[in-house]
C-alpha cells in the first residue's frame, strides 16, 4: 500500500542522525591551553618591561650635548654634538685624560666641557707653558699652541688635590675658563663623560683620552690606580 505524505516524513526523521547540541560545536578549553596563553601573557609583559627600562635607560644615562665655544679646540668644535654617557662613573671614578661635562661650581646652571688632568690627592704644577703632574711634564699633542709670545697659563702655580677633587683644562689654553680660574670640581658636578662626537655625521669619532700620555704619570703618593685604558 501506498504510504502517505506524512508517513514519509516520518520515516525520514527516525533514519537522520540525531543534530548535534550547540555546545558540542564548540571545542573544549583545555587547562594547557590556559597554561600556554598565560605563559604567552607573561613572557609579552616581561619583553614589553624590559624594552621600557632599557629606553628609559638609554634616554637619560645617554645625552647628545651641543658644543658652543672654542675651549676644547682644535679636537672639539662649535656646532658639534657629543654623546654624554651618564652612568660611567657611577662605580669608579674619571680618570687622567678623560674628556667630562660638568657643571662649573661658578655657575651651577650651565654646563662646562674639559678634560680631566688631574685626579685626588695628585699635584699640578702649572708654568707659563707645561703642565707637572706628579712630577712628569705632560707631552700634549691635544692641545692648542699659544700663539708667540703668550703664555698658556696665566700664572705659575702648584695646586695639591685633596680628596674627591679633580682639575680640568680645555685644550685651548688661551682660551678656556678651567681649573686654573674657578679652582678643582669634585665628582658631585660631573654630568658624565664625552664618549663620541656624533654630530654632524662627516664628525662622528670617538672622542681621544690619550692614554699613551697619562699612563706615564705616577699615581700620587698613598693612592692606587689603574692604568687608562
């Protein structure tokens, strides 16, 4: 006998599989896959701190600082930026032929640029044109001559460094204000040491301690010191 429409579809619904639940659609969450997301998360923040404290550190233990003045002439010019590095001293101290920004104790708001010449405890003799320290006169192929019949210092001296103090000269004697005017810094004014020029680029270099000269002064009486390097 023939079946009727509704016997069809009746016989069409008990032979289809059953329809799945909706949630049997979704695929389960497993605790390692929470795991691994967290682990995910927290590597991210580990990476993302540690890129802000290097930029933080690099911006201010790092400064580009423009040059104005003819003191640190003829290796430094107006118009040049030097890289400052900040942090160099921040377990030793500077040593002879270092070349630092500082801030002058005659003028606290500005900021002043020489080389370091002498350290604590050593002793300057200065004469009209040769620098003792020590004991040894400094060879100094740095530095800009005087023209004749002028002296590079402005008077004959002999200057003992006491504890924590340092004496600074620009390479141009004749004109540069330095130790032998406002007297001896001490570390607290040191901004940080001048490690490149890097501006403008045809400048870029690696700004010269001279180490061949000060490794033959002696370290003063009573102190220790390690050999520039």
């Amino acid at each position: 006998m023939a079946r009727n429409a509704n016997q069809l579809d009746e016989d069409l619904t008990a032979d289809a599989p059953p329809s799945p639940a909706a949630d049997e659609w979704l695929a389960p969450v497993t605790a390692p896959a929470v795991a691994q997301q967290q682990a995910m998360l927290r590597e991210l923040t580990v990476t993302l701190l540690i890129t802000l404290v290097l930029f933080l550190g690099l911006r201010y233990s790092a400064q580009a600082i423009p040059l104005d003045g003819p003191s640190m002439q003829p290796g430094l010019h107006t118009s040049e930026r030097v890289l400052v590095n900040s942090l160099t001293y921040l377990f030793t101290g500077p040593q002879r032929g270092d070349v630092i920004v500082f801030h002058p104790p005659t003028a606290l708001n500005e900021r002043y640029i020489k080389r370091v010449i002498g350290l604590p405890g050593d002793t300057i003799t200065l004469t009209p044109n040769a620098v003792i320290v020590n004991g040894v006169t400094l060879n100094e192929p740095y530095i800009t001559l005087a023209p004749p019949g002028e002296s590079e210092n402005p008077r004959p001296e002999t200057i003992k460094l006491s504890a924590n103090q340092y004496f600074v000269m620009g390479d141009n004697r004749t004109n540069s204000q330095d130790s032998r005017f406002f007297g001896p810094i001490t570390q607290r004014e040191i901004i940080g040491k001048a490690e490149y020029v890097v501006w403008p680029l045809s400048s870029l270099q690696a700004i010269n301690t001279y180490p061949s000269v000060f490794n033959a002064v002696p370290a003063a009486s009573g102190t220790r010191e390690q050999p520039v390097a």
